[in-house]
C-alpha cells in the first residue's frame, strides 16, 4: 500500500498540510474505548494525522502585546475550524475515489465528558473523543514537551491537527526517536503565576516513547492574562497555551537553541517580554 500513502502524502501537501503521519491499531492498542478512534470506525486499519503549521507571524501581535484577535483567527479559529478542515475533507475525498472509507475527526477535546449513553453493551458511550496529543505521537511526528504541549521538530509546539481514519492499511511512520523539548524549563520560569511546576514531573509512555512532563495548574492557567485562552471547545478542556507567556518563551528558546527545522532570519523575541500578574507564588 505504499503507492497509496504516497498518493495521499502528495494530495495533502497540494492543500498545504506541513505534516503527516500514519499509526496502525496496534499503536493504539492499549487506549481506552472512550478515547480510541478505532470505537469510531471499528473496521480501520490507520490513523492519519494532518498537521498544518501556527505560523509564528500569528503569534507577533501577542508577543508585542498589541494585537489578540488575529492570532484566534489565523493561528486557532480558522486553522482549525476552515483551513485544516478543508484539507481532511478533501483527504477523504480522495481515499474514498480510491475506494477506501475514510472517517475525518476534528480535535474535540477529550476532556469532554460522554454526550449521551451506549446504544449497545460493549460499547462506549457516545462521544468519542480521540486524544490527538497521543496520536501525533503515535503517527511518529514528535514527542510531548515538558510542558505538556505537544511539540514536532520542524515547529516545535506550533502546529495543530486533524485526524483521518481510514480502513486502508497504511504502511505506519517510524516513531520519532529524538528530542526536541531541551528540558531547560524556561517555559515554567516564565509563568507568572507558578502554573508549570518543575519541581513535580511525571514520565508518560506512548508507543514505548518515554518522555519527562511537569506538573501544570491548568486552573491558574485559566487566569492567566500572558496569551493563555480559555479552551473555545470544553469548559472541562485545558486552556489554549500556544500564545501564552510560556509557549512564547518556549518558541524563543527552541529557535536560539537551533533545534527546529523552521528557521528565521530574525528572532522571534527582540525586547523584554510583557508581564500582567503577580508575581510567582508556589503551589505546594
């Protein structure tokens, strides 16, 4: 079937998708049902994931303090909501021209509580909602920070997804084994609020992928007036920390470490960065 990943490699890139990966079932084998995508389309065989850049320009506007709303539009409302959901649309579109089913799932939060209850015992209760933090993973398109955030080695945290599941048999991209999260910790200095706690981590494990992620209080992430956004999808949902103060700072460092496939001529931060909160206060 490599002829068809090909295929569907070319066909997405024409819709100016910046990544994409392939995982199997079994790279999902041990997921709960409630958040499986294969309790969506139990007969898939692949998970696709299609990645399309935040471009860092839609983070200027924050990062200077002078302009918000255009980042909620091009770097998250109509990113998600347009751009990366034409691109799904037509990659289904295409796989089933190719006579393949091809479910297209858009990234609900999976905090999300079940929306009603099993149409049948053995069922999970309705709605499913994949975690796209663990598919990005899974697809081999780069590890979860120590942050929290998930971060690929061409754009560090700056991308967001949409997910295909498909009944073709894809062949499954190689898991990312490098790092691009340096473990410096200047996303938790940077929080005003003491939010990223790096004095308490925990190790998660994806597909055999171990990586080192801090404690955050996603309540005083809620608080935050540095760029952080109340998550538009869930109440129960983590906030939006993309053009948060920590994020921002986390895509300064990456690029002066030079990590990143992406590079720019200039820095993305060229001042002191702006500070509205208290000082930092510890959790515990």
């Amino acid at each position: 079937m490599q002829h068809l990943a090909d295929l569907i490699t070319a066909a997405v890139k024409k819709e100016g998708i910046d990544l994409i990966g392939f995982a199997g079932r079994d790279r999902f084998a041990g997921v709960d049902p409630q958040h499986n995508p294969f309790s969506i389309f139990p007969e898939g065989k692949t998970v696709i994931m299609l990645g399309k850049r935040v471009c860092r320009g839609t983070l200027r506007g924050v990062e200077e303090g002078t302009n918000f709303g255009d980042y909620r539009m091009f770097g998250c409302n109509w990113l998600e909501d347009e751009f990366l959901a034409l691109a799904c649309y037509n990659l289904t579109r295409v796989l089933e021209d190719e006579g393949w089913e091809a479910c297209p799932l858009f990234p609900n939060d999976p905090a999300n509580a079940p929306q009603g209850v099993p149409v049948a015992d053995g069922r999970p209760a309705p709605n499913v909602y994949p975690d796209f933090d663990y598919a990005a993973v899974a697809c081999g398109l780069g590890e979860i920070g120590f942050s929290g955030l998930f971060m690929s080695p061409q754009f560090g945290s700056r991308q967001r997804f949409h997910m295909v599941i498909t009944d073709a048999e894809l062949p499954a991209t190689p898991l990312f084994e490098g790092h691009v999260c340096t473990g410096c910790g200047k996303c938790a200095a940077a929080c005003p609020f003491g939010a990223i706690d790096p004095a308490y981590t925990k190790e998660i494990e994806i597909c055999g992928k171990k990586m080192t992620v801090a404690d955050v209080d996603f309540e005083a992430c809620n608080s935050c007036k540095n760029g952080a956004c109340p998550n538009r999808l869930s109440r129960a949902g983590k906030p939006d920390r993309m053009a948060a103060l920590c994020n921002r700072t986390c895509v300064a460092s990456l690029e002066e470490a030079g990590v990143l496939g992406n590079k720019f001529e200039n820095a993305f931060r060229k001042r002191e960065a702006w500070v509205i909160g208290p000082k930092k206060i510890g959790r515990r």
